[in-house]
C-alpha cells in the first residue's frame, strides 16, 4: 500500500515537472477545480471534459474587444501573408490546403479584413473626388472649348475691322455671339460644389454642344434639336431664378414592353401592376439623380457591395468546383481560392488607388515621378489576369491549355456576374436614397 503511495506521488512530481509554467489560476489547488466535472485543472482546459477554464461571462466590452481582435489582429503572419499574396500565385493557397496554417493569416479573416479597408478607402475616395471625377473632368472639355470658340470669334473681330471697319453689321453679329459664348463660359467655371451651379454646368454643357454642333454643321437646327435648344435655354433661366426644370433627355426606362412598362408572366396581373409602381419610383429617382448630384448613388451603390461580394464569394466557389469537378477537390478548397483571389484583387486595386492620388500630387510637386508611378500603375492592371491565370494553373496543377480554357470561361461568368452584381447594387442604393 505504501509502495502504491509513493508511486502515485512521484508519478505527480514528474507530471507537475513536466507540464509548463502556468498562470496562478491554473496551477493544481483545491479551489480551482472545473466547473463542469469538478476534477482538478490542471491547464487552460479540463482533461477530463475538455471545458474551457476560463469563464466565458465576461464584460461586454471584452468581448467586444476579443471580437475585434480575431477578425483584425494581425501580427508577425500579416508580413508572411500579405507579400507572398502580391507576389507568389497559388503559395498562400497550396500551403493552407497542404495544413501549414500556423504562419498565415487565415482566408477568411484575410478577406475579411482587406475588403473592409478597400470598400471604406474606395467610398471615401468617391466622396473626396466625386466633384472632380464626375463634373470638372467632364466639363472641362466644353470649358475649352468655348476658350476655343472665343479665340476664334476675337480673330474673326479683328479680321472684319481690317478689312472693313464700317460693316457694323458683321461686327455686332460677332460681338453678340461673343457675349452669348462668354456667358456660357461664366456659367461653367462657377463653383461645382453647390448643386445649382452643377445643374446650371451641366445644361450649359449640353446647350454648348448643339451651339457648336449647328457651327461645325452651318447649317440649321432639326425640329428636334431646336426644340431641344430652346428647352434648354428656359431651363438656364429656371435654374438662375430657382425654379424646377423640365427634363429634356429621354426618361430612363426598365420595360420590356413596347408601352414602357415591365411584365413577367409568371407574375400575376396584380403583381405587375405592384411591379411597375416600384419601377415608375426608381426611375423618378434616376432621373432627379442623374440631373443633380450622383454622389448619394454612388455611395449607396458602394456601400451595398460588400454585402454582395461576401454572396459572390461561394458563387465564385461554385464555378471552380463545376470546371475542376474531377480534381477530386472539397469544396472547402475552391473557396480557400476564391477567398485569396478575391483579397489579391481587392489589394491590387486599393493600392492603384492610391498610386493614381499620388500621381495627381506629383504632377505639381514632384512631376519627374509621374512616369514612374503611370508604369506601376499599368504594371499592377496587368499582374491581376497574369496572377489569377498562374494561381489557377499552379493549385489545380492542370496543362496550360486546359488551365487557359476554364480560366478564360470562369472568367467571362465571372464579370457577367460582377455586372449583374453591378447592377444589384445602383437599384438597391436607388430605394435607400
């Protein structure tokens, strides 16, 4: 009996000897025993049950933080992830699928955490250079030429005085066109980021295009266009005076009937009338969007596409596992792919971004690297369909003509439904605006 004692107790030494420096509360003690089975704990977890020792009753905010912690947390894996992602096609993917998981960040916390950044970093840039990108660049091209148009018109002036200073008639027919194409000139250059003056720009920018339509032509206007020309001279001085315009462009339109309207049927007459009455509201909104300011839309829009990207994911998943149907493959596998392709992409693109901000900053500052940064930018552009095509090849380890066909019809299914997803997206922003 004795003997078994002493056993029994230097079998505990050397078990105690052999276990790692633990924290207080998980050394051997009567007062820590597990909360399940009541046996002795002897480490983070009950090797009777398997319980936790740790209490999962925590303060909110600590959970909170745990919470934010596993999707966010990125430590010495991050350098060991995000460069190999970039740079290596298929590395990161062949290594997790053959179970080296411990130097990387997980897929979907990957994904998780990059397409947060890239969709935030995307909508702020929409709203820091919506004004830019979607009016001035546009406009800027009636701005120069009506510069264009006035030149002309001072060479015209100079040239009738010489050869006849007393044909006051042409004189005046010129200076009146100069008055009328300066006052275009002054109605563009003001200030874009009122909406009046952006409607004002943009019916301005339309009435340009016909003046200088009917010059280029020398002939007279089409009923339709003088019809036109005149709609939109009222509607210059409606803006100018604060009253609502009247649209002069063809109405926006979902219907897949000769009368405009939209039908299905297998819906019943009931739900198509419900159909059109939602459709008649989303196109009003178009069309009061479209003819102010598009900022909301394209916010909304860009706001709703994480949600439908994360749908996409499995959809992409799909695609591989019906092209790759005898590569003997989990599921789980093709998604590992998408959930990598799908970071690299997003990466990519986040840092043309940023690239193209800081092209628009050296073309002032520092103009000498601007050839540097338009050749990175390309070079980025081109690598996304090179590394796709190379991760495909290098994880499903096919011949290069195979790899090239599904690849390519993969890939044409692929922006299909990135169109369509598109397409989601600016009707789903058009009923939250």
């Amino acid at each position: 009996m004795r003997n078994n004692e002493l056993v029994e107790k230097n079998s505990d030494v050397t078990l105690n000897a052999t276990l790692p420096d633990k924290p207080e509360s998980f050394k051997v003690s009567d007062g820590h025993q597990c909360e399940n089975c009541h046996q002795p704990l002897r480490g983070p977890f009950c090797a009777q049950c398997g319980q936790q020792a740790e209490s999962t009753l925590k303060y909110f905010w600590v959970v909170i933080l745990h919470l934010l912690d596993d999707i966010f947390s990125f430590d010495s894996r991050a350098t060991r992830t995000i460069l190999p992602l970039l740079s290596r096609p298929g590395f990161l993917t062949n290594e997790y699928i053959a179970g080296k998981r411990v130097h990387f960040v997980p897929p979907l916390r990957l994904y998780l955490f990059i397409s947060i950044v890239f969709f935030i970093t995307l909508n702020f840039l929409v709203s820091l250079e919506n004004n830019k990108i979607l009016t001035v660049n546009n406009n800027q091209t009636t701005i120069t030429e009506i510069k264009k148009h006035l030149t002309l018109l001072e060479a015209s002036r100079l040239s009738a005085i010489k050869k006849s200073p007393l044909n006051t008639n042409e004189l005046l027919e010129i200076s009146s066109e100069t008055s009328k194409f300066q006052n275009f000139l002054d109605d563009m250059n003001k200030d874009y980021s009122i909406d009046k003056n952006k409607t004002l720009a943009d019916i301005t920018s339309k009435l340009v295009k016909i003046e200088l339509k009917q010059l280029n032509n020398d002939q007279a206007l089409s009923k339709e266009l003088k019809k036109r020309y005149e709609l939109l001279t009222l509607n210059i001085t409606k803006v100018k005076n604060g009253e609502e315009i009247t649209n002069v462009d063809k109405p926006v339109t979902f219907g897949n009937n000769a009368d405009g309207t939209l039908s299905f049927d297998f819906l019943s007459k009931q739900s198509n009338e419900k159909l059109n009455v939602f459709v008649k509201s989303l196109v009003k909104k178009a069309e009061k969007t479209f003819h102010s300011d598009p900022t909301p839309l394209v916010q909304e829009a860009i706001g709703k596409l994480p949600q439908l990207m994360f749908i996409l994911l499995p959809i992409f998943a799909l695609l591989l596992k019906i092209m790759f149907l005898f590569s003997k493959r989990l599921y789980m596998e093709h998604l590992t792919v998408a959930l990598h392709s799908h970071s690299f992409i997003f990466i990519t693109i986040l840092l043309v971004e940023l690239l193209d901000i800081f092209y628009d900053y050296c073309e002032t500052a520092l103009p000498s690297l601007t050839g540097t940064i338009e050749v990175a930018i390309k070079a980025l552009l081109i690598w996304i369909p090179i590394y796709l095509f190379i991760m495909q090849k290098r994880v499903y380890k096919q011949g290069y003509l195979f790899t090239f066909i599904k690849y390519a019809f993969i890939g044409s299914a692929y922006i299909f439904l990135i169109g369509f997803t598109g397409v989601i997206a600016f009707i789903w922003g058009l009923t939250d605006i």
